[in-house]
C-alpha cells in the first residue's frame, strides 16, 4: 500500500512539473515585419522609426521578465507576445483606416477634377 501511495504521489509529481513547461523566449521576429527587423534610429522613413521604437520597447520588456523566476518568466513571456500581437492587430487597423481615407480623399479630388472638367467643356461649348 505504500508504494502505491508513494508512486502516485511521484506520478503526480512529474504531472505537475510538466504543467511547467519553459515557455521559449519571445523573438523580435514574431511580431516584425521582415523588412523592419534590424531598423534602427538612422533611418529617416516613419515605418522604420516605428518598428525600431517598438524594438527597443520589446527589449526593454524581454529584460524585465529576467528578473523573474522560471514560473513567472513563463508568465511574463506571455505577456510580451500578448501585447505585441495586439500592438500589430491596432497598427493593422490604423493603416486600413489610414488606407481607406487614402483612397476617398483620392476620390473626392478626381470627383472634383471631374466636375471642373466638365464645367469647362459646358462652358467652351456654350
């Protein structure tokens, strides 16, 4: 009988400790486009500047989670890739939205082109 409750327990052990499983370091590669990986603050175009911004901003936080133990450096893993993910889906919806404008703006200028044009033959003709 006390092996069986000495083996279960030693089962019940390993059960957990594999619940704790390492969580791999979140890469900057996950989140960054490939063209903006290795941006850095000498580039003058707004997309680098931002990618570098963010760059940083992710090594800062990868430091921060070094002073964790193993559980909570798992959880603060996590947590890096969460906000990172979400960082992209809000940069994707601004850039739709940014898109979108784009193109009405664009619209409205060759609407009015349009219509000057046609005002100027309406008033040739007359």
């Amino acid at each position: 009988m006390k092996k069986l409750f000495v083996t279960s327990l030693f089962l019940v052990g390993i059960a957990n400790l594999s619940a704790f499983a390492d969580i791999p370091e979140p890469q900057w590669t996950e989140f960054c486009p490939p063209q903006y990986c290795d941006a850095n603050d000498l580039q003058s175009d707004e997309a680098s500047a931002y990618w570098y911004n963010r760059r940083v901003q992710f090594e800062k936080s990868l430091a921060n989670c070094s002073k964790y133990f193993e559980n909570n450096m798992d959880y603060c893993y996590d947590e890096i890739r969460a906000t990172e993910m979400k960082k992209n889906q809000v940069r994707e919806i601004r850039q739709s939205q940014s898109y979108k404008a784009y193109d009405y703006n664009k619209k409205l200028k060759n609407d009015a082109v349009n219509r000057s044009v046609e005002n100027a033959k309406r008033i040739n003709f007359q």
